[in-house]
C-alpha cells in the first residue's frame, strides 16, 4: 500500500525506486503481490494478488512510474480492499500521515485479523502523532513498525529492500562472511585433508564440497536481510 497523498510529494521518488526494486525481488523469487495507491481514493494495479511473472513486472513498474501525489490519506478504504482479498497474508504500508478518518474506526476494522500482518514504514519524522498510528496499527496485527525518526529506522520489516545500499547492510555482510562463510570454508577443507588423506584427490574433493556450502550461505544472506511473506 502506498500512501500518495499531495504530502508525499517529497517523497515519491524514492518511493518508486523502493517498490521497483522490491517488484525485481518477487519477479525473481516467484512471489505473489498486488499494489494499492491511496490518496483521496485508492486505486489497485489488478484486482487481486498475482504471481509477478514477466510480463506483469513489466506492468506493475509501469504503474509505479505513473504514481502522482494528490489529495488525502484515505487508509482505511485502501485497508478494507486488502483485507477483502482471501489471498492477503500481510501488508506493507507505506505513508508519512495520519489517516482521514478516526485511527480507532482504523484500528476496528483490523482486529480479529490477526492473520493478516500490516507492517508499517512512516516516511514522516516530525509528526508523533502519525508515528503514533502506524507503530499501533503494527502492533495490533502483529506486524513491524519502521520509523525514520532522526534518520534511522526504528525497526524495518524490508531492510535489505528499503536500505539496500545502507552501510549497515554492507558490514553486516563483512560480519556474516567473516564468522560463518569462512570459518565453514576451512573446516571443510581440514576435515577433508586430515581425515581422508588416503584418497588420490583430497583437494578437489574439498573444493567441491565447499562449492556446495557457498550457494547455501548465499541463500541464508538472501533470507535473513530481505523479508518474505
């Protein structure tokens, strides 16, 4: 869900980029998405979830390019869209205000859906009270509440998405290679030279072993900075 109120205006580049980069994680992991744009009104790219495959990447990027800010946060009729959809399993929300109507007629229409997580990402550091309501819309559903108060997140259920280039991306990267790829490497390789030493091509079978280890860490990376419904 992507808030694209007139107040977003300053944000909406980034945004774009933001959701074509998650669009190329699903294309190329085979996952199921839909979007909604919410101003004033809301408008969904289809009218329920799909598998994002070639041809409607393409789209659902196009649709994105087009997003114009105008009008008010309309949340809850964008809300009620997603949760009318049987195949929701959670929502991501994107938005730096509060909503137009009540945040309790809000908060109503989403308990008992525990079912469905709404993570929230507020785009707005100096409105409390906006912050306020999306940490609790979060909370209420189970989900994860992201806020860039003085610039950093609070918590982000897409960091590896939304801070993908972050510095604390990068060392988290040095660190996970440093104290689980490597370490596997040579205890691999020193279990396979000591232990059988007898056989005419210990080293090469070393290396293959290892080869398969590499791809399984790479996946771990994948899985543990990029979040997955």
């Amino acid at each position: 869900m992507i808030d694209i109120s007139a107040s977003m205006e300053t944000q909406i580049g980034r945004l774009r980029k933001t959701f074509i980069d998650i669009l190329d994680e699903f294309f190329h992991r085979g996952l199921h998405a839909n979007l909604i744009n919410f101003g004033s009104t809301m408008q969904p790219w289809h009218e329920q979830i799909e598998l994002i495959t070639e041809d409607n990447h393409v789209s659902a990027c196009r649709w994105i390019d087009h997003l114009k800010c105008q009008g008010s946060t309309n949340v809850l009729q964008a809300l009620e869209y997603a949760l009318a959809d049987p195949a929701t399993r959670c929502i991501y929300l994107f938005s730096d205000g509060r909503p137009d109507q009540p945040p309790e007629l809000v908060f109503a229409r989403v308990r008992g859906r525990r079912s469905v997580r709404v993570h929230t990402i507020c785009l707005n550091s100096t409105d409390a009270e906006a912050n306020a309501f999306l940490e609790k819309l979060a909370r209420l559903t189970g989900g994860e509440f992201c806020s860039q108060m003085a610039g950093r997140p609070k918590s982000s259920p897409l960091p590896a998405l939304f801070f993908l280039h972050s510095p604390f991306h990068l060392l988290s990267l040095l660190v996970l290679h440093v104290f689980l790829i490597t370490p596997f490497f040579f205890f691999f390789f020193f279990f396979f030279f000591f232990f059988l030493s007898s056989s005419p091509f210990p080293f090469l079978f070393t290396l293959f072993f290892t080869s398969k280890i590499c791809p399984l860490s790479g996946s771990y990376v994948r899985q543990t900075f990029i979040c997955t419904s």
